[in-house]
C-alpha cells in the first residue's frame, strides 16, 4: 500500500514527516522499549530539524532517548567528514538537541576505526554494520534521487538482487563518493515501515517513471512494490504531471 501526501509549503512537509513519525514512535514504544528507526541522508537532517525541533508542539512529543537511531545508507569516510549521513545528522539534528540539553537518542554508526585508505575493510565495515542491525526496524526514512535511486541502491546495479546480505558495500556508486554501505532490500522488506520524503520540481521526472503504471525497475520503485506500507510526503512542485492522488496526512 502506498500513500502520497502533499503540501505547497516545505514547512508543512516537515510538519507531516514529523507527526507521522511521533505517531509510529508511540506504536513502537507500545510494542517494546526502543523506537528503531533509520534515516538517510540529503535533505532529511533539515527536515527532521523543521519538523521535531523548531516545531516546539512536536518537539515536546519526541522521546529522543528511546529512540535508536541507524543509517540506510553511509559513506565511507570518517564520521566528521562533509559527506557522512552520520556527520549531517549530528549537525542538523543532534547538535541542536544538544543544545536544548535533551537526553539524546542512541545513534549506531559505523565503526571509522575499521576505515581503510584503500577500501579493503570496506566489507568487514559492511558486517560490522549488519551485525548491530536490529532484526526489524520500526520506519525507514528515505530519500529519492533524480535518478530514482534509494539508500545507496542504484538503477541497474548488482545490489539491486542482494538476497542474503542485509548490510552490502560498494565501491562503484555513480554518486559520489564511490565507497559506501548501504542497506539492501531484505532489510526494507522486513521493516514496520517506509517513508519516502522528496521535494522541489526536479523531482517531478523521476516521481512520474516510479509512480507510472509501467515497471521502470527503479530502486524506488521497488520499494513501493514491496510488502511494507509505503508513504511519500511531498511537496507540490514534486508531483506536478505526476499520476497520483494526493493527500494531507
């Protein structure tokens, strides 16, 4: 099952994202004692910024230290680095919790330790990240690229049939950097669920082959395809031509 929600404003983008995941943190807390959820990187730090700290109404229904934070995908670089998924999170997210002297959430990333110049650790990295790995994850929080890629799955890549491992690496992403983990789509597909989060007019091209009824084999389209509900927000510009019904959450 999918879902699309849209808005004009990004404000109310975040705002949605936000209450949407309060909603499944408060599930998950019912289930158990922690919230496992995991976040991409891109634009996704400013959002959960806008929506569960500056809006003060969410902020004080986040129950940051019981949450369990991890990454779908990272770079494999150190983690201060300007193109770690961990580095923009603590910028965008844990730095300002910090400074509102929250107890912060528990946040797995990978082991910089393990870092090799050459990339010849970067699969024990990948097994070291699988083994921290929850069996399930409470919500998925992706991005999509112009290119309909996910996590760091790309149109046409070999990952694209990992079967067995849940955490993969590579050495080859069209994006750079080149080396990085990522989650593969046995650990989508067994998660509670996914959001997909993607916004501006730039979009609009990529979100038609996706949502269109002819199989485009995207990443992204593949996750809707799956077994896990699927709910995207966006904004308007995002969904311009784009063959959905859109809603507000």
């Amino acid at each position: 099952m999918v879902n699309v929600h849209s808005y004009a404003d990004s404000t109310d983008v975040a705002d949605a994202v936000a209450r949407y995941v309060i909603k499944h943190q408060n599930a998950a807390l019912e289930r158990g004692h922690k919230f496992k959820i995991a976040i991409s990187g891109g634009s996704l730090g400013k959002v959960l910024n806008k929506g569960l700290i500056a809006n003060k109404e969410n902020f004080a229904n986040v129950k940051w230290s019981n949450w369990e934070v991890y990454f779908s995908d990272e770079r494999l670089v150190p983690l201060n680095h300007e193109d770690s998924n961990y580095g923009l999170f603590n910028e965008m997210v844990l730095k300002s919790l910090r400074e509102h002297n929250v107890e912060l959430p528990k946040v797995i990333t990978i082991d910089e330790s393990l870092l090799a110049a050459d990339g010849s650790t970067d699969d024990k990295i990948a097994s070291d990240y699988e083994a921290k790995l929850p069996e399930s994850l409470d919500l998925i929080l992706l991005g999509c690229g112009p290119d309909g890629h996910t996590c760091s799955l790309f149109p046409g890549h070999k990952l694209l049939s990992e079967n067995r491992r849940r955490i993969a690496y590579l050495q080859d992403s069209p994006k750079p950097p080149p080396r990085r983990v990522t989650f593969t789509f046995p650990v989508l597909f067994n998660s509670k669920n996914i959001a997909f989060v993607a916004e501006g007019a730039g979009k609009a091209a990529v979100l038609s082959q996706i949502f269109e009824e002819k199989d485009s084999g995207l990443p992204c389209e593949l996750v809707n395809k799956g077994p896990v509900p699927v709910t995207w927000f966006v904004n308007d510009p995002a969904i311009q031509g784009v063959p959905v019904t859109a809603t507000k959450y």
